[in-house]
C-alpha cells in the first residue's frame, strides 16, 4: 500500500528544535508529507513574555494553515505553554493542534531516586502545562523535581554549537547539582535539547535516564489523524522496518522553511538531520 497524504502536517518551531520531532512523526508516519516552519528570525522564546510567544506562535500557525496544512504540530514546549487553548479555539476542527508538554509524567515512573531534573526554557517552567503535571504526578508521587533552566542553551543548538566545549562546559555545570542530589532522571523538556543528548552522555555518562516526549507525540499526532478523519498511512511497514533494525521504508517528503537566513538554517538542519535539506525563506511571512 502506497498511500500518500493529499495536505502535509505542518510543523512549527521557534527554530531547528523541532527537527527532534519531525524525527520521531517520519518514523510514525513514514508516508506523510510535512511541511516545516522555523522561526529563526524570532528565535529564542523561551526568554519572551506570555504574550509574545502566544502571538509569535498564532503568526507560525497561520502561515501553515494558509500553505495547506491540515493538521499542525505545535513543536515547542515553550510555545505549546502558552498557545494550545487559544489555538484550539481559534480553529476548532478545521486545524487539529497537537502540542507537547515536557516528559515528567514517564520520569516520575521511572525514578528510583526519588529526584528528577526538567531540563527547559525558563517560560517553558513558569508556564502552566509543567507546572500541572508537576501538581498531579510528582507531588502525589512525593518526587522531587529540580528545575534548570540556562538562556544559552537554544541559542547554541541554534549556532549548531550542541556538541562544543562551549556547549558541554555549560551543562557540565548546570547538571552537576542534579547529579549531586542524586538525580536519576533528565527529562529534556526544550524540543532542541535531545540535539544535546551526546554532549550530556559525555560529561555525565549514565547517571540520568534522558527522557523526551518525541515518540509520544508521534504517537498522539496518528491518533488525532485518525480521529479527525485525516488520513493515515500503512503502519506495517515501519514497524517491521524497526524490528529487523532496517532504514524506515519512507517516502516522507518535507518542505522547509525559515524566517530568517535560510542558509545558516539549511547548514544546521542539515547537521542535526545527517542530510542535506533545503531551506526555503518564508518569504510571504508577512509579520
Ligand atoms: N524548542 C523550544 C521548546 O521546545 C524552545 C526554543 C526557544 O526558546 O525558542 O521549548
């Protein structure tokens, strides 16, 4: 079976942080087309206010809805902290909006210390998607969770610097008190951290578990397919494509867009991808 989507599912992120999802929805839904959207000539929005990123992202979210979008995935935890109910209320059925909210719920499971650490933009923890889980699961659950939160970090996964000196320095220090109050778990709660994965590994080995929530979210997006009557494609394939560890069978193909410099934006998404990917510049962006 060869089906492939009529309209792509869009994809948003303040930059190239979402590519760790867009990973995660190419393996889940191996024949749909996307369509993705960075916002590079506003990124960071994890150091912006409430409004900026709600109004930022309602910009983001227009423009694939108007490229044909049927279907968005809200990319960003930051931006989903701030943006899911407007944008579901906006669009009602006519754009299903699937968002994200750091992987706490899994890392309160998983925890045998009792202490767990969210990695994530500092509007990505005051916002009140986090701090709801945190009531409902880690409180009951009596586990304590240590925040941390550096305006650095995007900007360098940004720079294409997630593997530096620079890069590793930094979280070698903002980690280190997780480490010393006997943390066990790491959820990466900022969509471009999973791109900081190996850094983390190499200072601190395997003393967190790395939690993120892009094959959840690849999950939930074929189940808002299905239940908005989208299309979704054959799974059969991909997952006998995992079992015998072969490349995914995918006919995926993924328009990419940038607000600002498409160049830098393709040199980087091509790093992070390990393929050469085009960047066009969103050119009728028009805010
Ligand atoms: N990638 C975004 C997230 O998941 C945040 C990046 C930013 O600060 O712009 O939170």
């Amino acid at each position: 079976m060869n089906t492939t989507t009529a309209a792509p599912i869009g994809v948003f992120d303040s930059g190239v942080g979402g590519l760790s999802i867009l990973h995660e929805l190419r393996r889940e839904l191996p024949r749909a087309d996307f369509i993705y959207l960075a916002d590079t000539a506003n990124v960071p929005y994890g150091t912006r206010s409430d409004h900026e990123i709600r109004t930022l992202t309602a910009q983001a979210v227009e423009w694939l809805y108007q490229h044909g979008a049927d279907l968005v995935v809200n990319a960003c935890n930051t931006s989903s902290a701030f943006s899911l109910d407007y944008l579901r209320a906006h669009y009602g059925p006519a754009l299903p909006i699937v968002g994200l909210v750091p992987a706490l719920k899994p890392a309160v499971k998983a925890t045998r210390s009792g202490v767990v650490g969210v990695l994530a933009t500092a509007a990505t923890l005051r916002g009140p998607l986090l701090n709801e889980v945190i009531e409902r699961f880690a409180v009951p659950a009596q586990v304590r969770v240590l925040t941390i939160t550096d305006p650095h970090l995007v900007p360098l996964v940004e720079a294409g610097q997630a593997q530096s000196p620079q890069a590793r320095a930094l979280l070698r220090e903002l980690l280190t008190p997780l480490a010393q109050q006997g943390g066990d778990q790491l959820v990466l709660g900022c969509t471009h951290f999973p791109f900081l994965a190996s850094s983390i590994r190499a200072e601190f080995g395997d003393t967190f578990a790395l939690l993120d929530s892009g094959a959840a979210v690849a999950r939930r997006t074929r189940q808002v397919r299905q239940e908005a009557g989208l299309e979704v494609d054959d799974k059969a394939e991909t997952e006998t494509g995992r079992e015998t560890g072969h490349p995914q069978p995918s006919t995926t193909k993924v328009q990419f867009f940038a607000t600002g410099d498409p160049q830098h934006a393709a040199r980087v998404m091509s790093e992070l991808l390990g393929e050469a990917v085009r960047v066009e510049k969103a050119n009728d962006y028009v805010f």
